[in-house]
C-alpha cells in the first residue's frame, strides 16, 4: 500500500531540469539550447534525445526531510557543474539534463522513483542518488535491469555495498567508502592517543556500514569498539539523545565517531557537550560538516557554549577554499555564476542553502568526470559503452590532486579521506590530530 | 435501605458472579491467545532467521556488516517483528535492529549459544498483553461489553421478581391491619403468582371470617339486650337500648327502629 502511495506521489513530482548558461553555446547547437535553457522540460520518452543532443540522468534524493540538505547541495553542485559544461558547449556537443525525483531518505519512495526513471523516462543512466538505505533498495532492481545496460553513476553514499560484489558491475562510485572514512578516522585517533573508541550509529545500512569500518580498523591494531548505541533513521535535530550519550560514556570513552545525519549528529553532540563530555567527536561525510555545523553555531548562540570544539570531521572530497587546487577555484566559479534553485514543485519544505559546501563541490566533481564519460562517447553515447567508457577511465585529473581511476573490479574512482577541523569560523584540513587532541 | 435488601444483595451477587465469569474468560482467552501468538510468532521468526540465512549466503561470507544490515532491515517492517539480530561464530552482535542497545535479555539469549553463528528474530511478548492495541485488548473488549449487558439485563430480571414481592409485602401488611379493602394486582404464572393468588384468596377468607365473628358477637349482643329489656321496663320511645358498640356508621345491633346511633352516642 505504501509503495503504491509513493509511487503516486513520485511520479506527480517528477520534473526535468534543463539548465543552460545564454551565452557561450556553439552555432549548432545554440537554437535549441537557448529554447531550452533556464525552462522545466516536462518529460517524453528517450533518453538519448539525438535530435536535441540532450542527455537526461535520474536523481532521485532527499529534497524533503530531516536529510534534505544533503540532496539539495548535492543538486546544486551537479546543477553547476552542468551548467558550467552545458555554457561551453556541452560534454562533446551534449547537453546534459537531470531529471529529479524526491525520495525523502526513504528506501520505498527510492525504489518507485528509479521504477519510473528506468521504465516511463527512460532516462539515459541514474545519477547522484543520496544515501545509503535509499540507494542499497534499488540495487537489486540495477540488476534486474542489467539487459538494459543501466547504472547508477556517482551515488552520494560510501557504503561498500555498492562496491563489492554481486552489485559492484552496476555502479560507479566517484568517493572513497566508509571503510575508507572510518579508517582515516580511527588511525587519526590512535595516532592521537584515543584507543578507546565508541560508536554512535543510525540503525540501518549505512550506520552499520560505519560501524564495521570502525571495528575493521580497530581490530588491524588489536581493539575493539567501547560501547555502540543506535538511533532510528529520520532523527531531527530537537531529538533528545542523553539517553545514548549516558550509554556511551559509561565505558568511558576517548572518542567518539558518529555515523549518522548531520541534524541526529549535531543532537548527539549537543547533548554530550552539555553532559559535560569534552571528547573528540567524528562524523563522517555523509553528516554533512556544513549544515551540522549550521546547527551548532546556532546552539552556541542559546546556550554561550563552543559546541564546534573538539569535532573531527571526515571528508571525501579536499577543500573547495584551497586556492592551489583547480577544481576548487572552477567549482567558486560556476557556483557563484550558477543560477540553481530547486523547482518549486520539489521545494516542500524551506531550506537556505549554502553558497559553497563539502557535498555540492563532491556534486560539482561528480558532474565534471561524467561530462568527461560523455565527452568520450560524444559520436555516439550509448548506456553501454558509458560502463565501458567509465571502466577505461585512468588516472583523469580532475583538479583535486587526486586522479580519478576505474577499471575491471574498481568501480571507485577515489580513495582519499581528509581530516577537517573547524576552527575560527571554518573549516581546515589537517594532516594528523595532535597528541592529547582536543 | 431494607427495603432493598434482597434487590442489592441478588444484585451485587450477580455482578460479582458475572465478573469472576468475565474475568476469568478474558484471563484464560488472553492467555491462550498469547500462547498461540508467542507460538506463532516463534515460527515466524525461526522461519525468518532460515530465510535471511539462507537467502544471503553471498553476503554472510563476504562478512560486511553493512550488507547483513541491509538484508534484515528489508524485513524490519514485518507486522509484529520486534526484532532482527545476527550474531558471528564469534559470539558478536554484526546487525541488529535494536535502538539504542540490545537488551540484556537478548544478549543473555546469544550467550547461550556460543561458537555457533545465530540468526535471531523475535517479537517483545510484553506488548501482546500490555499495549493498548494488542489482540488480547481486541478479544477482553467484547467481554467486557458482554459483561456490562448481563449487568443491564440481572438489574431488570432481578428487579422483575423483587418488584412483586415488595407489592405482595404491602398487601400483607395492610391487610394485617384489617384493611380488607386494600388489593393486589398481581398476576402471573409462576411461583409469585401463586404466592398472591394465595394470599389474596387468604385474606378474603379472613375477610368472611371477621364478618361472620362480627355477626356472631353483634347476635349475642342483641339477644343479651333484649333480655335487659326485659328486666327493666322501657318507654318505647326511649331509644336508649340503642348501643354503639363498634365504631361509627356500623349498625347498633337493636331491634327497634332507631335514627342514628351516633347521635344517640353523642346524646348519651
């Protein structure tokens, strides 16, 4: 019945997105562009639209929710991306399209959404979807339309699901996993002294996911996790979690690492501040460092306390103020030239975004390395030779000082996990937590 | 109150009686109902812990956390699941559904098998009884509505049988005072009937019996009178020999003519 109710209102929601900058566009292609650009093309069938050398990709994302920051600045940072390529010609004379669906954090709606991508729309591939639980229910369904050669490229969710088999043939991931999170956070910690670590999860997929990648790399150095304590999925940030930081911190803890979303992260912090816990607290990338830290500043205001203190945060992307980095200053530019904004249809609840963030630069990088995939098929893209195009993919700068790769077995094209601190009203990489960190 | 007594006392007796009866089915359906539940549920959950072990050898020995955790939580939202817990050879806890911690009556349960990698589903059985939508409130409901019908009904049945006697003890008390005038009307055809069929027909047999007594006496008064007369001459006009011997307007018993013995009494 539920499924049922959702596919009704997914598919009542479903729009096209046809973003294109007014100038710039080559003779060929300009008339149609400038009809186009800036307007909601309602959907007909085809995804490789030859005649208006369009390509259109399925995203369907929390745009509503406690988690819809995180679709949102994801959108944002593709949005700009396809604006910036779609301004300069397109991906080898290819527009490209998003077509955006709501799924609200929540794996039904996700699974009805992709149904109706794959079968009314007929989009060319699935792209940018958010989440973990969301993207592990559509998986089997990716499989079930392997004859059709379909495939979720760039999926916002580190979960090693995605990258192992039987499923990994189906998906590309741009990002590091959460084993590579975790990892990164866990050697920080014992390099710093922390050999106590506990663990605060969703209960779902993605916590567990974050939780194993903790145990794994706890057990490489002989530990074990302290103490664990769960939360259910769509926590918002008014929840009261004291119950969970008294479970925690009776096993006395050095740290802390948080597997959640920003606002059930931000509550979790929030209430071991004030239980007067001064601990490192991590969180991973998916709990978006940005609005989390949009919570806490908010916080400090009510109560004069420094919440951002002694907080870790993992990220899979570098930082998008890193002037040396050529992406970065690309990725200031199109935002600040990019004239996103959410269609009204899908804009149910209020949300002010943020002019940069982690997860709309991850957005942005995840647009520019498919623009280079269509590029690379520009006579003639097709779904299947868009796997075999990614799978040939070596060592593609893309302007982070990390090259990306696939090929045969590795469908993630980056491994690199950074350590961001905030300090003095933003953020900062760092290389390694100091001994005694906070 | 008196009046009442046996109303109330029938009354209560049948309520209480009504209610051990209610309570004790509402007790033994619940907890047979319960029984049958826990024993389905059993099942159920057996048959659900074989079918996530079975279903996913692919990823059990892929060992990913993560992936069990995606396999149980697609049948998290099972009806009356409580829970869904896997458990390595090693005696960890790698998935469960449980917020914020697995209680220690489960984690008991896991200790109970170690060295064996254990599938778990179960439902909390404290619901069953307690929460306010649970079958065994679905079955005590109609109970109750039963019970509180036949309370309805003992107050009009009890009150049907008390009603005539309250009427029969009235009569009986007024005709007691001689009041043979007083009646009852009633009738039926069952014990209570008969009981008033009875006491009517007794007191007008003591009805007849006093009229015949009254007779009796006022004869002998008037024979002793006449023999009075005799032994003292009288005017005939004198009504004197006129005597008023039971209560105004009854007949002064002479055998002259008279005009009124209350006025004779008066004058007297």
């Amino acid at each position: 019945m539920s499924l049922r109710a959702s596919t009704a209102n997914a598919s009542g929601e479903t729009l096209r997105v046809g973003l294109a900058a007014l100038c710039l566009v080559p003779s060929r292609v300009s008339g149609v562009v400038l009809t186009l650009a800036l307007c909601l093309v309602l959907g007909w069938p085809g995804a490789a639209r030859a005649d208006k050398h369009e390509l259109v990709f399925g995203m369907s994302a929390a745009f509503s929710g406690p988690a819809r920051g995180l679709g949102m600045e994801y959108f944002r940072g593709l949005m700009a991306s396809f604006e910036h390529t779609n301004a300069h010609g397109g991906a080898g004379g290819w527009r490209l399209v998003l077509s955006l669906r709501d799924d609200g954090y929540d794996p039904l709606p996700a699974l009805s959404n992709t149904i109706g991508f794959v079968e009314q729309e007929r989009v060319f591939a699935l792209l940018g979807y958010v989440g973990t639980p969301t993207t592990a229910r559509v998986l089997p369904l990716l499989k079930h339309y392997e004859s059709e050669h379909m495939v979720l490229l760039f999926p916002f969710t580190g979960a090693d699901l995605l990258r192992e088999r039987p499923f990994d043939p189906f998906v590309f991931n741009l990002r590091a996993s959460y084993f590579d999170e975790t990892r990164g956070l866990v050697e920080a910690l014992i390099a710093a002294g922390k050999r106590r670590i506990a663990v605060f999860h969703q209960c779902d997929v993605y916590g567990r996911n974050g939780w194993d990648g903790v145990r794994r790399a706890l057990k490489a150095h002989g530990l074990s996790i302290a103490a664990s304590a769960t939360y259910r999925r769509g926590a918002v940030y008014t929840q009261d979690f004291r119950r969970e930081v008294g479970l925690l911190l009776a096993a006395r803890p050095d740290a802390v690492i948080t597997v959640g979303t920003a606002p059930a992260c931000a509550a979790f912090i929030r209430d071991a501040r004030d239980a007067g816990a001064t601990l490192p607290i991590a969180t991973l990338s998916f709990a978006d460092a940005d609005n989390l830290v949009k919570f806490l500043l908010a916080q400090n205001r009510v109560t004069s306390r420094d919440y951002t203190a002694g907080l870790i945060f993992s990220q899979v992307v570098p930082s998008f103020a890193d002037p040396r980095l050529p992406a970065a200053r690309l990725y200031r530019q199109a935002m600040d030239h990019a004239r996103v904004a959410l269609p009204a249809q899908l804009m149910r609840e209020e949300y002010v975004p943020n002019s940069r963030s982690f997860v709309s630069f991850e957005g942005f990088l995840a647009g520019q390395v498919l623009a280079e995939a269509v590029r690379r098929m520009a006579d003639a893209p097709t779904r299947a030779r868009l796997a075999s195009v990614l799978l040939g993919m070596r060592k593609l700068d893309i302007g982070i000082g990390e090259k990306v790769s696939f090929g045969p077995g590795r469908n993630q094209g980056l491994r690199r996990m950074y350590l961001v601190v905030y300090r003095n009203g933003g953020f900062e990489n760092v290389k390694a937590l100091p001994k005694g960190w906070p | 109150m008196r009046r009442h007594g046996l109303f109330l006392r029938l009354l209560v007796f049948m309520i209480a009686a009504f209610g051990v009866m209610a309570a004790a089915t509402s007790l033994l359906s619940g907890r047979e109902l319960n029984n049958s539940m826990v024993r389905e549920y059993e099942g159920r959950a057996v048959a659900l812990a074989r079918s996530i072990a079975d279903g996913n050898t692919e990823i059990l020995l892929s060992r990913n956390a993560g992936a069990i955790q995606a396999a149980i939580d697609l049948h998290q939202e099972m009806g009356g699941l409580s829970y869904i817990l896997v458990v390595d050879p090693q005696g960890e806890v790698v998935a469960h559904t449980f917020t914020p911690v697995v209680p220690e009556e489960v984690m008991a349960i896991v200790r109970e098998a170690p060295g064996k990698a254990h599938f778990g589903a179960g439902h909390d059985t404290r619901t069953l009884l307690l929460a306010p939508d649970t079958e065994v409130i679905h079955v005590a409901q109609p109970i109750l509505g039963v019970f509180l019908a036949f309370v309805a009904m003992a107050f009009f049945f009890i009150r049907g049988i008390t009603g005539p006697l309250r009427e029969l003890s009235a009569y009986a008390q007024r005709v007691a005072k001689h009041d043979f005038s007083a009646t009852c009307e009633v009738r039926s055809k069952d014990e209570i009937g008969s009981l008033a069929e009875a006491m009517r027909s007794m007191a007008g047999q003591v009805s007849g019996h006093v009229n015949q007594l009254e007779q009796s006496v006022s004869e002998a008064t008037s024979g002793l009178q006449d023999a009075w007369a005799r032994s003292r001459p009288l005017s005939a006009t004198s009504p004197t020999a006129c005597w008023w011997w039971t209560r105004p307007g009854s007949s002064c018993g002479t055998t002259r003519p008279c005009s009124g013995c209350s006025a004779w009494k008066a004058r007297t």
